[in-house]
C-alpha cells in the first residue's frame, strides 16, 4: 500500500492511487478527497460512496474560502465515520497543504506545530511557498498567528 495513515483508522494520504491500490481502497475508504486535476475512476462502483474533486494547481493556491470548505467537508466525513484517502500525485505539495491545514483546525496547532506533526508521520510533505503563505494567511484567520 502506498498510503499513509495520518489519523488512525479515519484519515490516509497519498499520491496517485495505482491499480495496485484500488483493493485497498475498495476494501477500506469511503470517501475520496482528490486534489489531483485529473477525476479518479475506481474500477468498481463507487456510487455509494463519497467522492470529491478538489482540484488544486501548484501555481495558484486556493482562497482561504477553499480552505475552510474543504476542512469542513473533511471534519464532517471523519465525525460520520467515514474512512477517507486524500491524495495528489506525488503526495507531497498539494497534499501536504491540505493535511497541514487540517491538522491546524482540528487539532488547534499554529502551523509551525502541525508541519512538524505531519511530517513526524510522513517525512515528505512539503507544500510549496506559494501554499504556505496561504498556511500563514489561514494560521492568523484560525486565531494562532501574530496580528
């Protein structure tokens, strides 16, 4: 498997989900977070699952706006229970923009504190300089930063 687990049980990420990786999927996730530009297509039937298409580019980060919907989204599938993937490509840029901001609001972290938790459990995260202005921007909009 290719996934890391960042909340046990609830929440795993990753790059690209290979052919190798669907069973996994098939058998474990119920909901997809997909920041990729490119749809997913399951090799099965995944119409009583949830999937979202949030697609992100590395030249231009999202809006604060974005931010707080896709966190909302996120924390209303993990308190339903849902066994959610997140993943990008290479599971590292995009990815590592989402799980740190997640991990900022749910677990009341500055920013700092949640990059180094997150990469604890995955040392390959690193969101571009472009998203961590936005992680900086989103860190004052949560109340942690300097004013």
């Amino acid at each position: 498997m290719s996934f890391t687990e960042m909340i046990p049980g609830r929440v795993f990420v990753g790059g690209r989900i290979s052919f190798k990786d669907w069973p996994f999927v098939y058998q474990h996730i119920t909901s997809i977070v997909n920041l990729r530009t490119k749809p997913d297509q399951p090799p099965f039937d995944f119409s009583q699952r949830i999937m979202i298409w949030a697609p992100l580019t590395i030249k231009e980060a999202p809006t604060i706006e974005w931010v707080e919907k896709l966190i909302k989204q996120l924390n209303y599938l993990v308190e339903k229970g849902h066994r959610i993937l997140i993943h990008d490509t290479y599971g590292s840029q995009r990815l590592g923009f989402v799980i740190t901001a997640y991990y900022m609001q749910r677990f009341q972290l500055s920013l700092n504190q949640a990059l180094h938790t997150v990469r604890q459990i995955k040392p390959d995260i690193e969101p571009t300089p472009n998203y961590m202005e936005v992680l900086t921007e989103y860190e004052r909009h949560l109340g942690f930063g300097e004013a």
